[in-house]
C-alpha cells in the first residue's frame, strides 16, 4: 500500500521551492496534498516587485504609445490638442490599476492552464483533478510568471526606462526566440517573445505535472505541455498585434 505520510507532511513553502529545484517530487507531493496559498502568495509578491521595476519603462512605455496613437488613430481626431497632452501626460503617470492587474493575471493564467491540463488529464485518463490540477498550476506560476515578472523588470531598469517606447518592447525584452531574429515583423516578433526561457520552463513544468500528478504518458503530457505554450504565445501575440494596430504598441 502506497504511503502518504512523507507527502502529507510536507509544507506549503517547501512545495514552492521543490517547484524549482525538484519538480517530480514537487508534484508528487501536490498529488497527495494539493495545497497552493503559499504559491499564490508568493506569485503576486513577485509579480508585484516585477511590476515595481518595470513602472519607469511601462510608464515610458504608456506615453509614448499614446503619443503615437493620438496623432494615427482616427479616433482620437476630433480631440482638441489640450485633450491629446492630457491623455499622454496621464499615460505617464502611475495607477492603482498597474498593480491589479498583475495580480489578477496570476489567477487568469492559472485558470486557463488548470482547464487545459485538466483537459490533458481527461484525454490521457489521468488520475488528477481540478484542485490538484490548480495548485500544481499556481506552484508553477512562482517561476515562470513571477520570477519573468521580475527578470524583465531588472533588464528594463539596467537598460534604462528611455530604451522602451511600447509595451511590445518591453516584452520582446525577455530573453526568447525573439532575440534571434531581432529584426522579425510585429507579430513574429512577438509571437517568438511568447516562446521565453520561461514558457519553455512552463511547458517542462506542465509535462512533469501531467506525468508525475496524472499520471498521463509522456507523450500526451509533452503534447499538451507544447500546446499550452504555443496558445499563450499566439493569444499574447494577437493581444499585442491588435494594440499595435490601433497605434498603441
């Protein structure tokens, strides 16, 4: 009879960092004791510190995508030039909204990865479920969207807020795909910013969850891993191409 005792025991915390340094182990706990509070908390923490360090260029960023986008979207032409400063001198300021926002990205994106590995589960006739399913979702979020979070924000200080003047920009500045082709069209350009070094340590994450917490063969959980990270890399890439269209990004 198989022992739950060790996996029982075994802490929130401890969780998060086997995550990162023993994933196997990590979910095999998660399968026998699906806790995530901890995972959660610390995801928004560095979400949050990512945020901080990125305000100087996002909010560059902001002004001079409104810049660009009062004086090409038809739109904004019957604004008087008082109206236009206004909107741009705001984009340049930081909100409230700044720092919700990346706090409750953590839980859309755990959201959709739980339904699409929950999906993965029921097409390999895996052993999980929604609630373990989420919490080995919202332990993964810690290294790839929380510590991206805050890797993005260091390189956009060390380069300097000056050197991003759209959201795309500060994005395609994740070391990914994009770096090899640095000189892409829009939306290659940042479909390959999806496909970061930490998407891919999504999708490896994602696979060892299916096999080690589902029990799914290798074959389904990589298939499903590699999906997942192609979706978010279109969805983001759609996201930015549509921005970019209306003269914001």
């Amino acid at each position: 009879m198989e022992s739950t005792a060790p996996a029982a025991k075994a802490g929130g915390l401890s969780t998060v960092i086997n995550t990162i340094a023993a994933p196997s182990d990590a979910f095999e706990t998660l399968r026998v004791a699906p806790t995530w509070g901890w995972a959660c908390l610390i995801a928004i923490v560095l979400m949050l510190v990512g945020t901080y360090l990125q305000g100087p260029a996002a909010r560059h960023a902001g002004q001079e995508s409104m810049k660009h986008a009062v004086t090409t979207n038809s739109i904004f032409a019957n604004l008087t030039p008082e109206k236009k400063d206004q909107m741009v001198a705001q984009a340049g300021r930081p909100s409230v909204a700044s720092y919700i926002t990346p706090v409750l990205t953590v839980f859309v994106i755990v959201f959709f990865n739980t339904l699409f590995t929950l999906i993965a589960n029921a097409v390999g006739r895996g052993q999980a479920d929604f609630k373990r399913l989420w919490a080995g979702s919202m332990n993964i979020a810690v290294p790839t969207i929380g510590l991206g979070a805050v890797v993005i924000g260091i390189i956009t200080m060390l380069r300097g807020p000056d050197s991003f003047d759209s959201l795309a920009q500060i994005i395609r500045a994740t070391p990914s795909l994009a770096y090899l082709v640095p000189n892409a069209p829009f939306a290659l350009g940042v479909f390959l910013a999806g496909i970061s070094i930490f998407s891919l340590w999504g999708m490896f994450l994602n696979a060892t969850m299916l096999r080690a917490m589902a029990k799914t063969s290798r074959g389904v959980a990589y298939a499903f891993a590699i999906l997942i990270t192609v979706l978010g890399a279109l969805v983001s890439a759609a996201f930015l191409a549509s921005l970019h269209n209306m003269g914001f990004a």
